[in-house]
C-alpha cells in the first residue's frame, strides 16, 4: 500500500520485501502501523505480495525493516 523500502530476490522466484521504515524526515502514510515483510513467488502468472507472520514474542510495535537479505546454503 505505501511502498517498499527494499526487495531481495532468490534464485528460485521467491521475492521478500521489506515495508513501513519510519525514519526522521521521511514521510510515513502509515506512521502507528509497524513494519512488515511480505513475499511474493515471482513464478506465478499473478504475483502478489503476501504478509508474512511474525513469530510470537517478536516486538511488532517498534518493529522498522530498512533493508533486507537472504542467504541460500
């Protein structure tokens, strides 16, 4: 809905993207909503990013992704 701060794609079409960095000066359309990552399968004819769930005990209110990477073993 309001952008994505940053976007790391496998090699096998598994796209994750980072949104809702909150960061002095930067405008925020969504400013008491935390952060997200979402992933989106770049394989299908129709991607769509989907919301990923954050494990329980994870701080989701302070929770500002600015970036993102994976690693493939």
């Amino acid at each position: 809905e309001a952008g994505s701060e940053d976007i790391d794609i496998l090699p096998n079409g598994l796209a994750f993207i980072s949104s809702g960095l909150k960061y002095p000066g930067l405008k925020s359309f969504a400013p008491d909503k935390p952060g997200e990552i979402f992933l989106m399968d770049l394989n299908e004819d129709h991607p769509r990013a989907v919301e990923l769930r954050i494990s329980r005990g994870f701080d989701l209110s302070s929770f500002n992704p600015h970036g993102i990477s994976t690693y493939v073993d």
